[in-house]
C-alpha cells in the first residue's frame, strides 16, 4: 500500500484532500507546518494558518478520518525562507510574493524530506491544480475551475517533485468542495477562506515590516521624471508600482507609482499610459519540464496572480534568465513579482520578475 502524507491546515481543501486520498486507498498520515508563532509576528492572537484554532480543526478532520496526525516546526527554516526574504524584498523596493516562497522552500522542500524520512511515497496538499504523467514525464496544469487555479504559485516544482506529490481537488469546483466537506461532518466545512498573507493577518504590510524588525522608514521624496519634488513619501516599503491609493498628493488628475529608488529614497509618480511595458527580465527561472527550450517560444503569461494570461514570446538568455516579450504593453509589470508562462493549460516555467 502507498503511503502518503498530507499537509493540513486546518482548512476545508486540504481536509477533503485527506478523506479522497484515505479513500483511493492510501496509508495516510496528516500533518500541520507550524510555521511562527503570533508572537514572532507581533501579534497576540488571530485566525491565521498557523494558530491553536486551525491545528486543532486539522487534527479534528484527521481524528474523524481515523488516521495519525503530527506538527512539524518549521519556524526557523520560515523564518529563514519566507519571512527573511519578505523583508530583504520590500527594503529593496521589491514586491514579493511570499506564497510562492512557502510553496518553494516548505511544502515542496521541507515537507518532502519529512516525507522520505516517514517513508511516505506522495505529498498531498490541497491546491486546486492537477499533474498529468505521459510518457515518464510530468506537467503540472490548470485546475478545471479556472476560478480557484492556483498553478501560478506552483511553477517551482520540479518534475521528481511531480512525480511524488498528489492534487486530488485539480478536477473539483469549489463548492463540491465544501459539499462533501458538510456531509462527512467536518468541524471546517464552512470556514472561510483565507485572503492575506498568513503572517500578515491585517494586511498592512508596512507595519508588519516596522514590528518585526524594529526599524522605522525614513521619509523622502514624491518626484516625477523630472526629478521635480511633488511631495513627501512615509518610506518606500509602503509603496508598490501601479499603486494609487494613500500616496496623499494632490495633483489634480490620478498618479501612479511608477519607480521605487531605495538607495534615493525616491518615489517615482506618473501617469497612468507610462506604467505600461511590453518587455521583462525574470531571473531565477524552474523550467517544469527541467529543460531550457533551444531558442524562443510562443506562449501566454501571467504578471501577477490575478493578471489574465497575455501572449508573449519568450526568449531564454544564455545566463539562465528569460527575456519575456508581450504582444500588447502590460500595465505595471512589477519587479519581485512572478511571472508564469503556459502553453494553453499547461505550466511551463516560471521566475522572479527583475525589471
């Protein structure tokens, strides 16, 4: 019998992905990261993925389903990962996606060796995104509900980490889901969804980055292309490219963030038709297939994890990173996001946009 290890969160998808499992015929075992504890973060309670509430609900579900449950702590290799790059990203005027890196660096990373370790053949977690196999090779491709596809935080894996891990909501709705959840009485059938970064429950990222590490942002300069002074920032890590809201100018038409300069302490603004570009550089590019295409390739890609794919060629470099051109100028193409191309459904690589 295949023995498989599930990563729960306390959360309806990873729960139901336990029960389908347990059902195909696996030995199971379900686990819980924990990842911080509240007060690393600064705070002193809250609903977050790493809370008392959501390991006793995972542990509920895997008491209901009869199988053995653990909590691994992961806090340092977070810490390290996660958190630490977090901070290193917005104090260089980057955005960063920290789901990707969890994804990356825990779940596909330190989760796998706690699996060989255990003896365990598959990781099993709950995001909704599907592996196909043929011919001894592996693809990792969208979920059928496009609404719920997560494979843009997902282009990381390698194919000996497809070959070992099981997505069993890639072909599900959402609302089966929680469905199937309610009728085998799980205690997480209607609980909500988590929207923010876990270990920035309230969102406010700025303020996370002044808690933890005890340092405050100098203020400087609103200038445009000019160099002309339009006003006075609160520190750059509060600001993001495209962003409009809370830059406290009044300039008499919309301004955007177009240009971070940490080492000025500068923040470019402009309008809305000059954040637009074309042409990227991503470094730090997983080819799913683990190898590097000969020369360019047609595709669709995804700037941010909401942006709707736009076709593009893509033309790898011969230092590892890939040149992305756009068929039509995107707005706002930011740096420290992930970019992620396909192939139709299909995920053929991704990386961290540079410029």
């Amino acid at each position: 019998m295949k023995k498989a290890l599930i990563a729960m969160s306390g959360g309806v998808d990873s729960s139901l992905a336990a029960k389908l499992i347990k059902d195909a015929g696996y030995e199971c075992m379900g686990c819980t990261m924990k990842l911080y504890d509240n007060e690393d973060i600064g705070i002193s309670k809250g609903h977050t993925c790493c809370s008392l509430d959501d390991v006793e609900d995972a542990r509920s579900v895997a008491n209901r389903l009869g199988i053995p449950y653990y909590v691994f702590n992961f806090k340092d290799d977070f810490r390290e990962k996660v958190i630490a790059r977090f901070v290193d990203s917005y104090e260089n005027g980057l955005t960063p996606n920290p789901c990707i890196e969890c994804n990356r660096f825990l779940k596909f990373d330190k989760l796998f060796e706690r699996a060989r370790v255990l003896g365990c053949d598959y990781v099993v977690t709950g995001h909704y995104v599907r592996i196909e196999e043929k011919n001894g090779e592996y693809f990792l491709k969208k979920a059928l509900d496009e609404t719920k596809d997560q494979s843009y935080v997902l282009y990381s894996m390698t194919q000996e980490q497809l070959a070992h891990t099981l997505f069993p909501l890639g072909g599900m709705k959402k609302t089966e889901v929680r469905e199937l959840a309610e009728a085998n009485s799980f205690i997480n059938a209607a609980k909500p969804d988590s929207q923010d970064i876990c270990f920035v429950p309230d969102g406010d990222y700025a303020a996370f980055l002044e808690r933890y590490t005890g340092k405050t942002y100098a203020p400087g300069n609103f200038i445009d292309y000019e160099g002309n002074v339009l006003g006075t920032h609160k520190g750059t890590v509060r600001y993001t490219i495209g962003q409009r809201k809370g830059l406290g100018i009044a300039a008499g038409k919309p301004i955007y963030v177009s240009e971070i300069n940490v080492k000025d302490n500068t923040v470019t603004l402009t309008d809305e038709d000059k954040l637009f570009s074309d042409t990227l550089t991503a470094v730090d590019f997983n080819w799913i297939s683990g190898r590097v295409p000969e020369s360019e390739i047609s595709c669709s890609a995804k700037i941010r994890y909401r942006h709707k794919e736009q076709p593009a060629t893509a033309y790898p470099q011969a230092d590892g990173s890939v040149k992305l051109v756009f068929e039509q100028p995107q707005r706002a193409i930011t740096p420290g996001q992930a970019v992620v191309l396909y192939d139709g459904d299909t995920v053929l690589g991704g990386g961290r946009i540079l410029c």
